[in-house]
C-alpha cells in the first residue's frame, strides 16, 4: 500500500512543475508583448 502515496506525491510534483511551466510560458510572452510594444511605440 506505501507505494500508492509515492506515486501520489509524484503526481503533485510532476503537476507543481507544470504550473510552474505554465507560469513562467505567460511570463515571457507578456515580456515579449511588452517589448514589441515599446519598439512600436518608439518608432
């Protein structure tokens, strides 16, 4: 029965990453958006 936690523990952590993944896509294309603003902008 013990290894049914563990495998319960990976799935959260293997979810944790890809949030984090999620989190960190949106980051760097808000980034990206932002700076493709400003160059518009500047022009």
């Amino acid at each position: 029965m013990t290894p049914k936690k563990k495998d319960k523990n990976l799935i959260k952590i293997t979810h944790d990453l890809w949030i984090q993944m999620k989190y960190v896509e949106s980051i760097k294309k808000a980034k990206q958006e932002v700076t493709q603003r400003n160059a518009n902008e500047k022009v």
